[in-house]
C-alpha cells in the first residue's frame, strides 16, 4: 500500500506540473503577462542570481550539470536493476519519479529563462525591423565589414591569433566595459552584475563546436576559453547578450556585435566585425557563391589566416558528437520558436543591413 501511495503521489505531481505549464502557455497569450515576464520578472531574476553567484570564481552552473549527470546514470543503473529483477511496481514508480523530475527541470528552465524565445527583443528595444534582402545589400553590407577587418587586423600584429592570451576576469571585465559604453547609446543594453565564467567543460566542448552557453539555471555566461583567442572576445559579448534576454541566437549575434563594437579595445571591435563578416559571406555564398569567394580574397592576409586557425582547431574535434550535438542543437532551437534551427545564427544578418541601413 505504501508503495502504491506514492505512485498516486507522482502522478499527482505529473499532473500538477502539467496544469502549471498550460496555465502558463494561456497567460502568454496576454500582452500584460509577457510585458511582466520579459521586463520585470525575467530581469529581476536574472539581476539576482548573477549578483549572488558572480562572486563565486567557479561555474556553479556547471558544477550542478556534472552533478546531474551523475545523478542520472546512478538513477539509469537503478532501473536497470528494477528491470532485471522484476520489480515492475517499483520500475514503474522510478519511471513517474523521473518524469516528474524533468517535468519540474522544464518548468524551472521556462520560468527562468525559456519564454524569452517568445520575444522579439531586438525589434522592441532597437526599433529596428529585418525583413528581406537582395544579393546587392549583401554585397554592400560583405564590403562594410571588410573595409572595417582590414583596418583593424593589421593594427593587431601579425601573430595575435596565436599570442592573444589575456586573464579571465580581463576578459570578462572588458565585456562589460564594452556594454557599458554601447548603453551610453542603447539603454537596453545596460548589463550589471558581471557574472562570466570560463566553462570546467571547454575541451570536451570542443567536441561538439560550442564556444559558449548560458546557463538557464543560473543565469551564468559560460565561455570556452580554450578555443583560439581571437574568437573569445566576441563569444564572451554574445553569451552576455543572452543574459540580458537576448534568446534567439541571431539576435544574441546582433547584441553582442553592437557592444563588442563600442569597446575600446581593438581585439573586441575586430572579433565584433570579423565574425559579421563570416556570416554575411555566408549568405552571400548561397545567392552568388563566385562573388562570395571573391569578396573573401579581398580580405587581409591576416584575417584569412584567422579562419584557417580557427578550422585547424577544430579538425581534431570534429566526428559523430559533432555532428550529434548540431543535428540535437538544431532540433532545441527549432522548438524554442527558431524556425532555421542552427541556421538561426546566419539570420543576424538582416539586423546588420537594418543597423547599417543597406537595402
């Protein structure tokens, strides 16, 4: 009987955490409730954990993941257990007990950070509209970028991709000076309460191509900093913007431009323009591919060595959990209102021609 009361209990809780989600799905429907999660609650929430756990050195976030992990293989060889002995009652109630456990894990995830895959932030905070683009406003905006890589990288020397190395918190602190000075001009962009940490897992994420991630739980910018250097800069800038709500991957791109621009710093205005750039040729490749190719050997010698160092990194890495991780990745983003999946981050573009007011 005891047993049998605490299957009714999970269930209970299944189903309470059910009603909790769809009442929530009807409350999106109101522009009050969105107005008071994307303005007051989320910032609020965010605001707390980042000044409650930017202080501690470590990623806590990474720390509660490694613990999960744990956890869940002890849980997995448990109900192995329970299905090789026979022990259906108990399997069952293992089963609900998990169920309810990632039931409650995806109700913490939407409450703390996931509804903002609900907002078109930049759109509502910059007043800027992407819609539809020529090949020509592509090429106009491939040629801006360029002209601005090939002012900046020849200032930066001819080995700082291999030499740039400077401290974490140097890092980090140069981010946050860099939204500082953007919010002079976009008071959105207004970012307090540092909390960017080096990720524990940044040789196993190389595996998968992640240069960063936020951590939904915690509110932690995770940085991988053992990818090569010249990229961090503007990886760290992008990994803040999604702290400030900036969920969709394009426009995490766009935010984190827009600050890595502002800084004084030469190697953040360069990683800012020098990754726009990619993503414009990108594009430009699928519409006109020779001038795409063409566009790219106008670039400095120097920029183009950058990406070679960027693919040689990455070649050691690249294999089944690669390709696992895009193909699991795309299908996350797709169900969080990103319809090009992966290909969301390319979509940054569109903000760059509104921003630079090319059409």
């Amino acid at each position: 009987m005891e047993l049998k009361a605490k299957i009714n209990r999970q269930l209970y809780s299944i189903a309470s955490v059910i009603i909790v989600l769809l009442l929530l799905k009807l409350a999106f429907e109101s522009a009050s409730f969105s107005h008071f999660y994307f303005h007051r609650w989320y910032p609020w929430v965010s605001s707390i954990f980042r000044s409650a756990l930017g202080i501690v050195k470590i990623s806590v976030g990474d720390v509660i993941y490694s613990v999960w992990v744990i956890t869940g293989f002890i849980f997995l060889l448990k109900l192995l257990h329970k299905l090789f002995t026979g022990q259906w009652a108990r399997l069952f109630y293992m089963l609900l007990k998990g169920v309810r456990t990632l039931l409650g894990l995806y109700l913490g995830f939407l409450l703390l950070w996931g509804y903002n895959y609900n907002r078109d932030a930049v759109a509502e905070n910059l007043h800027l509209k992407s819609g539809e683009y020529s090949t020509h406003a592509l090429q106009a905006l491939a040629d801006t970028l360029l002209h601005q890589v090939n002012t900046l990288r020849p200032a930066l020397g001819d080995t700082f991709a291999l030499q740039f190395s400077i401290p974490d918190d140097s890092l980090f602190t140069a981010g946050r000076n860099a939204y500082a000075r953007a919010a002079d001009n976009q008071p959105a962009l207004r970012h307090e309460h540092l909390s960017v940490k080096a990720t524990l897992f940044g040789h196993w994420l190389n595996y998968t191509g992640v240069a960063g991630y936020l951590n939904p739980f915690t509110a932690e910018a995770q940085v991988n900093t053992t990818v090569p250097g010249f990229v961090l800069p503007f990886n760290v800038c992008h990994e803040m913007a999604h702290q400030l709500g900036y969920a969709r991957e394009e426009e995490a791109n766009f935010i984190g431009f827009l600050a890595a621009s502002h800084s004084t710093d030469l190697r953040f205005r360069y990683g800012a323009h020098y990754e726009m750039l990619l993503y414009t040729i990108s594009q430009l490749a699928r519409s006109n591919d020779t001038l795409a190719k063409a566009t790219w050997q106008q670039a400095y010698a120097g920029v183009r060595n950058d990406y070679r160092a960027v693919k040689a990194f990455y070649k050691p890495y690249r294999g089944a959990a690669d390709a696992s991780f895009s193909f699991l990745f795309d299908r996350y983003l797709k169900a969080n209102n990103q319809q090009q999946g992966i290909d969301s981050y390319d979509d940054v573009v569109g903000w760059l021609l509104a921003y630079y007011k090319i059409s």
